[in-house]
C-alpha cells in the first residue's frame, strides 16, 4: 500500500474540505475559508493513499483565558480506513511537529469513545468537562491536554 502522510498546503484545501464534508456528515462541519488559513500557514497534515486524501488533522492556536494554547482543532479518518492505525500515525506525527510546544490542548465529544481511546494511548488526560459544548448536537466535550516532555 502507497500511503503518504505530508503537510498540507494551500493546494489541500478542496481535499480538506472534501474529507470534513463527508467525515463528520452528520456531525459539526467546517466551512472551506475556515481551513484556507490552516492551509497557509502549513497547520496541520493529509495522509494520501494512491494520491486519494484518506485523512487529516489540522492544528493551530487557540487563546484560554487569554493565554494561547496549541489546539488540535480537527482529525478525521474516511470510516473505510478506520482502525488501521492511521488517526494514530496522524497523532503521533503532528505531536513530533509541535514538539516545541509545552502543552497540546483538544476538544473531543464525551460519547466519541473511540477518539479518547486514540488519545489517550497517544498521552493526552482529560482535565475537564465542558457542558453542552457541541450546543448544535446538545453533547459535552472533554478537553485533554498533553505535557509534551522535552
């Protein structure tokens, strides 16, 4: 198997927009401008197989309590590709790209056991629950966090 995990670029923005489309169909979805500065500023990575966008993560600051925080923002797999390792491949990589960073923040659906599953073994705790988070779906979130050690 032909299976490429690179950076993305401003050239990934229709495959990112295309993956969360049909990834999270029923689920929160991200408008194509919103991943346009992912794109630009090299934020994330798209994992190919055979040229065909399978999965991506994109990460970028976000401000807690007026202190900025690196986020992982977003991580989908296409369901046909699940459970082979790639979330975890997709995980593992961004974590050695933000290795720099102190601390890795994410949000994750209470109910989504299989994500903290994936990251937890990945090194991420939860630190707290968050009400009614997902307002559109009437669903809490976990944020985690990791300690990246040096």
């Amino acid at each position: 198997m032909s299976v490429i995990l690179r950076t993305i670029c401003d050239k990934d923005l229709d495959n990112l927009y295309m993956l969360n489309q049909v990834i999270f169909s029923d689920l929160i979805k991200y408008d194509k401008n919103y991943f346009s500065t992912f794109c630009l500023k090299g934020h994330g990575k798209i994992l190919l197989e055979y040229n065909k966008p399978i999965g991506y993560i994109i990460y970028g600051y976000t401000c807690s309590n007026c202190v900025q925080k690196m986020t992982i923002i977003s991580l989908g797999v296409l369901k046909e590709y699940r459970n082979k390792g790639y979330g975890d491949v997709l995980i593992k990589e961004s974590i050695k790209t933000l290795k720099e960073h102190n601390e890795i923040i994410l949000h994750v659906m209470v109910n989504n056991m299989n994500a903290i599953k994936l990251y937890k073994t990945n090194g991420f705790v939860i630190i707290k629950r968050l009400s009614n988070y997902y307002y559109q779906l009437n669903t809490d979130a976990f944020i985690m966090q990791k300690i990246n050690n040096r």
